[in-house]
C-alpha cells in the first residue's frame, strides 16, 4: 500500500459512533487508507505496519467539524448591529451588505477573509450561502476550492419583498442566471460543489419555486433555505401561502422538501408537529444554530426533540446571525440554550450533553455529506489535531475532560492539523 492517502495518526482520539456514544481513546492508531477510515486502534494492527505513522504524542485525534448553515457575503458584518430581530436585521444590515458583491472587487476581498478563515477553522465541511450574484458566486466557489475543504455553495435566489437594490427581477431572470451558473461550476471543482438555495419562501414567488424544481430535478442537486426561525416570518409565511398547512408545505408543495431531494434547513425553532413529522418522514436535515436564534432573539429550537425523534440534525453558525464561525463554539451554545429552554420553557425536554453536541457537530451534520464525522470504518478522513497544552490544568484529565475542555477554552490558535478526505490542509 502506498500514495499519501494511506497513513496512520497516533495520538488521543475522539469520535463519536453514535448520538449518545463517544468514543475515547488514549494513544491510539488511526488508519487512513485511500482517503477513508479503516478504523481505531489501540494496537496497530499488522497488516498496517508498512505504512508511514505520524506520532501526535499528547494531542487529540478528532474527526472535522460541519457548518450546516452560514452566509459567506454576511462575514463582513458578524459582531456588528445585534439589536434587531430577524425581519428588520435583514433589510437594514444583510440585504445593503449583500448587494455589495454585486462589486467584483469588493467581493473578492470579502470572501478571501471568509476563506482565510474558514481554512483556519475546524470547520472542514460547510452548506454555504452567497449572494444572487453569478460572478461573486463563482469567485467564491473558486476560492473555497482552493482552501481544500469541501463545500457546497449556493447562489441565493429571491424575486419578491425585497428592496429594488437586492431582488431578481423576475423568476425566469433568477433561474436563467442559476443555469448558466450551474453549467458554469457544475464541472470543474474537486471540493465544491452547487446546492440550490432559494433564500426563504418570503422572498421566492411561486413561479420561482416551481421553476427551482425544474433546475432540482435536471441536475439532481441539493437544497438549502430557512424554516420556522421566527414569529414574524412564520406569521407571514401564512398570509403570503393561505394554501399551505404549515411552513414547510410551502417547500414541500414543489418537491423541495426532502425525500429523494437531499434538504437542509437552518433553524427549525418554532416547527409545529405536523412540520417535524413531514420533516421526519423526508429525511430533511436540521441546521440547529443557536447562537443566531440568541443573537437574533428567535427562541431556543426544541433540540431534545429532534435527538430522541432521531431526526438528522447537526450544527450552523448561520454567520453573521451568529457571530462566529466556530463549530466548537455552536456546540457549547447548543448546550447553553438548551439548558435554558430547559430551565424556563419546558422542564421535561433535558439538556443537550456533550455526548450529543459534539454528535451535531461531526456526524449529526456531517451525514448530509455522506459517510462523514466520524473514524468508523468507511468514514471520510476528515481530521483535526487538536493542541491543549497552553489551556494547563494543575491535575491530570480523562481524555473526554480534554475534549470537554477543549471545546469550550479553545480558539483556532489550538487547531494545529487539518485533513479532509486524506489530504492535508494544513
Ligand atoms: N432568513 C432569510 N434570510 C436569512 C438570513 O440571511 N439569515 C437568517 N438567519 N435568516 C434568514
Ligand atoms: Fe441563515
């Protein structure tokens, strides 16, 4: 066996192989072999003494993070103008901000600082949203390409209620622009790759829809949007679709809604039964994004449910909604806001554990990639090595304490590996 995708990691390694189960374990071996997981060791097996071994000595082995759900044109205003709720904050900070990449030249200095630090990040898999700018988009897939990780990015389609400066003129504009762009990137990348992203049903008319479901069925392609993030936007979506039963009918309606439609769906906060079991039966997947539904005073998403139901959910920073883009940091608000929706809300839907937020953040989310998120056998190698030493506690710690530890201390200055699939980022 030879090539650079075969290889073995020695060090500390976490993973999890199921939503209630991490797995833990010190000084053990990691077999890559042609870019996937064979598996976790505490002895090297035989057959594997051939290969090159890195040894990571006292570092953590554990599999990439993934971003379900962020706005790469919105990275320039995170951290800036937090008092608005979601309907207000769109048109006074995200829709001005985002026509600005109308500007070839501003968005490739935009979306570089996005890249930069999305390479930096333990993010190694993210659903992204652009802007409804073909050119912009394809600079960004461009440089997300270079970056090495893998990506899906979507051109935002939106034809109606929004300000003259940022709207499609019409549905057939929109989707003339999202064709040429798809025959444009649908060849060519090796880790990115096009999803269809009609921004939400209040900004996407009917014959806009419809018409995405055409694109959707020609080129097989996945689908990203909003769903239930708000009370304002919820109450709206019923008066702008007197027909639909509830919002995620809205979609559903023209087949944009999972089933054999790979559908991802950011928030979910407010979902009414029926909409989680539609959501249930289709297999869509939720992009819990907690420190946005704070930031954006959305509510708190009723997580314990989506566990116990085990719907597919994982984890989003939804940038600049939340003001970061640290997985690790959307795990421990994913834990904090459900202790509070706990304490304040409903004492009978538990907490979220850490068992299960590092679960979203790697193989809860990593699964609307595939086999990804985890060292079990057939797993994608996607991998971080992860660096504790200057976070000094004055006793020794059990290697899920570290992991604890580490997901709450840590910043990108600790992320001292990266691989996806076998290759190295960094
Ligand atoms: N709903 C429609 N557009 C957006 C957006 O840009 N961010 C968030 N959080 N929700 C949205
Ligand atoms: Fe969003």
């Amino acid at each position: 066996m030879t090539g650079n995708k075969n290889f073995v990691l020695k060090g500390n390694i976490c993973y999890s192989e199921d939503r209630n189960l991490l797995r833990t374990v010190e000084q053990g071996y990691l077999v890559c072999l042609e870019g996937k997981s064979e598996g976790v060791w505490k002895e090297l097996p035989e057959q594997f003494f051939n290969l090159p071994l890195t040894d990571w000595g006292d570092k953590m082995i554990i599999p990439g993070l993934t971003d379900l759900h962020i706005h790469a044109p919105q990275f320039a205003f995170r951290g800036l103008n937090m008092n608005l709720e979601l309907l207000d904050w769109l048109n006074t900070n995200t829709f001005p901000e985002e026509a600005k990449y109308k500007e070839l030249d501003y968005a490739k200095k935009a979306y570089q600082i996005f890249a930069d630090t999305m390479k930096k990040s333990g993010t190694t898999r993210a659903c992204i949203f652009a802007t409804i700018h073909r050119p912009a988009t394809e600079l960004l897939m461009d440089l997300m390409e270079e970056t090495g990780l893998k990506t899906m990015v979507g051109k935002v389609n939106m034809d109606r209620n929004s300000p003259d400066y940022y709207c499609e003129n019409s549905a057939e504009e929109s989707v003339r622009d999202t064709e040429e762009w798809l025959e444009h990137v649908t060849k060519g990348y090796a880790n990115v790759s096009p999803i269809l992203t009609p921004r939400f049903i209040p900004s996407c008319t009917d014959e806009l829809m419809d018409r995405l479901s055409r694109l959707q069925k020609k080129y097989q392609l996945p689908v990203q949007s909003h769903l239930s993030e708000n009370q304002s936007e919820i109450g709206w979506v019923k008066e702008l679709c007197p027909a639909s039963r509830f919002y995620a009918d809205a979609y559903d309606q023209f087949g944009l809604f999972g089933g054999k439609v790979k559908t991802v769906m950011a928030h979910c906060v407010y979902s009414s039964e029926e909409e989680i079991a539609l959501m249930k039966k289709r297999g869509v997947f939720i992009a819990h994004c907690p420190q946005s539904n704070t930031n954006l005073s959305s509510g708190v998403a009723p997580v314990r449910t989506y566990l116990d139901q085990k719907m597919n959910l994982g984890l989003g920073t939804d940038v600049a909604g939340g003001s970061g883009e640290s997985i690790f940091r959307a795990m421990v608000d994913a834990i904090s806001v459900s202790k509070l929706r706990w304490r304040l809300l409903d004492e009978s839907l538990k907490p979220v554990t850490l068992e299960e937020a590092f679960y979203m953040g790697t193989l809860g989310g990593g699964a609307f990639f595939g086999k990804v998120g985890s060292f079990l056998k057939g797993y994608e190698f996607d991998a971080l090595i992860l660096d504790d030493s200057s976070l000094p506690h004055p006793q020794p710690l059990s290697l899920k304490e570290r992991l604890e530890r580490f997901i709450y201390l840590s910043d990108d200055r600790h992320i001292i590996g990266k691989f996806t699939e076998g290759s190295r980022i960094f």
